[in-house]
C-alpha cells in the first residue's frame, strides 16, 4: 500500500494532466487496496477526495452514496467529532448545494459548525464553513442570519494564528476571507452603507492582492473606485483605479 503522500503526488499529477477518467480509476483502487489491508485513515482520506472528485464533476449520486459510506465508518471508529468528520461534512454539503438541494446542504453545514465550535484549533476551518454557509442561506430566504455569520467568519480569519495548525492553510484561508469581507461589502452597498461596503472592498481588495494580482483582485478595486466615485473622492477614485490597472484581467492567466 502506497502512502498517503504518494497517493497525492500521483493525484496531482493526474489533475494536472486533466485526465478525469483515470483520476476516478486511481482514487477508487486506492480505496478498495485499502480496505483490503485495513488501512482505514488511508481509505477515508482517499474517500475525501473521491469526494471532492465527485463533487466537482457534478455526479452528486455517487457524491452522497460516498458520503453516507464515509460518515458511517467514521461513526464506527467513534470519528464523529473529528475534524476529518467535518470534512466530509463539509464536502457533502457542497454536494447537495451543487445539486441545488440548499436546505440539505445546510444541514450538513451547520453539523460541521457544531464539530468546529468545540476545536480551538480548527477556527480556520470553522471560518470556511461560515462562510460556505453564508452563501447558501440567501437561497432559502435567510439573507440577514447569512451577513451575521459572515461578520463572524471575518473575526475568526482575523484573529487566527499564523501558526494554529488546522487543516485550512494560509492561502486557502486568505480565499475564503476575501469572499467573506466581499459578502460584507455587498450586502453594506445594497444598504446604500457606501462607505461601509468601501471600507469591506478595500480590505478584500487588499488581501486578495496578498494571494497574487488576479481578474478577482481587479473587480475589487473596481468596485471601490465606483463607490469611491459616489462618495465624491476623486484622490480615492484615481487611486483604486491605479490599483485596478496592474491586475490582469478576467481570463488572463497568471
């Protein structure tokens, strides 16, 4: 049985090649290797990503099968407070959502909040999950409970330690604290909270930067020069736009 960094070595090399069909063919005999030799953290971690696989080319079916397979032998091992849980969790309510099921979604969010809450050392990874399901309540009507979460999303990301050792590394964290501090913004703007919502697509803009000068770090300067130009603030307007034109734009690789 290869280890763990091995499987993800060859996975990455798969994705890289964007050949999906062998992808499902390598995490489904690594699955089925290590449920032969018992190697169960390999098989669930394997399964994750099958997951993930399943999730994002749109086989929601063999997504929530998957799940259910997972979230019970986890059970079995007395898993069901671990991060790893949570996880699966998370990735199942992606699931669900990409399969427009957003009620569903949020149940299985809001059970990873509650495995998160009690971690001290997975606020990032908490602060994700606030954030995912932030985006999935306007779809059910809860619009104001959705900005409360993410107001709780953006404190998390910004008293996180640099080093607090949860699954959600740096990079990613920045991503989900950009779309955060956005959603903020957005919800302040339809308010006609002006310089509120500048106040969000600045930050964003800023943090998003951090990440690399992207077509995502462009709209955000963007949309500060236009409320900066409704507040009357030409220095401000002129500054966004500068920033606004160093980054590439939408469909240029970087």
């Amino acid at each position: 049985m290869r280890s763990i960094e091995e499987i993800y070595d060859e996975l990455n090399d798969l994705a890289a090649s964007g050949d999906w069909e062998k992808i499902e063919t390598f995490l489904c005999g690594c699955m089925d290797r290590a449920k032969e030799e018992e190697a169960y953290g390999i098989y669930l971690a394997v399964g994750n990503e099958l997951l993930c696989f399943y999730r994002e080319t749109e086989q929601f079916d063999r997504a929530f099968g998957l799940s259910e397979d997972l979230l019970l032998l986890m059970e079995e091992f007395h898993l069901e407070e671990s991060e790893s849980f949570a996880c699966v969790m998370i990735n199942t309510a992606a699931a669900y959502n990409g399969a427009g099921d957003f009620r569903e979604a949020l149940h299985f969010y809001r059970r990873a909040v509650q495995i998160s809450e009690r971690k001290k050392e997975s606020q990032g990874l908490l602060a994700r999950i606030l954030t995912e399901m932030a985006l999935t309540m306007p779809k059910t009507g809860e619009e104001t409970e959705a900005e409360g979460l993410l107001k709780r999303a953006v404190g998390l990301f910004e008293n996180r330690p640099e080093d607090d050792g949860d699954v959600l590394g740096r990079a990613e964290a920045d991503i989900y604290y950009v779309t955060a501090l956005s959603g903020l913004g957005e919800a302040a703007w339809k308010r006609e909270e002006k310089e509120r919502a500048l106040a969000f697509y600045e930050k964003a803009a800023r943090v998003s930067g951090r990440i690399g000068e992207n077509a995502g770090t462009k709209v955000l300067w963007e949309n500060c020069a236009v409320l900066a130009r409704m507040l009357g603030d030409e220095e401000k307007e002129q500054r966004y736009r500068d920033a606004s034109a160093v980054c590439p734009p939408s469909g240029t690789l970087t």
